[in-house]
C-alpha cells in the first residue's frame, strides 16, 4: 500500500469529505480515506498495482472540487 495527500481548497465541510469518500470507496483499489478539514486535504491509502494516483484526483476533480 502506497499514501498519497491531495489539498482540496473548498473542503470546508463534513457533507463534503463525506461526498469524497463516499465516490472513492467505489474505486478498486483505495482501502483508507482520511478526510481533514482543518487543513482541507484527504489522504488515501491505495494499491498501486490496481490504480493510480491520477485517478484518485480524476475522481475528486469530477465532484467539482478543485485538488492542488
């Protein structure tokens, strides 16, 4: 399992990280979600040999949140 860290600059709410895990529970591949709105980033724990981290930020990215 490899981590990855995106900043999500709207990430303002609990209905928001919600929204994000929710889509990317759906990805094979992603196991751990961590959401924190203090410093409006999510981390992901994911398999490497299953899906990449584009994909992952494709992801949140059709939600309409901008990820930097």
């Amino acid at each position: 399992m490899e981590k990855v860290t995106f900043n999500i600059p709207s990430l303002s709410c609990s209905n928001c990280s919600g929204k994000i895990q929710e889509e990317l529970k759906t990805l094979e591949g992603v196991d751990n979600i961590f959401a924190d709105l203090k410093s409006q980033s999510v981390s992901i724990e994911y398999d490497p040999s299953v899906v990449q981290p584009q994909e992952i930020r494709n992801r949140i990215e059709a939600l309409g949140y901008e990820v930097i």
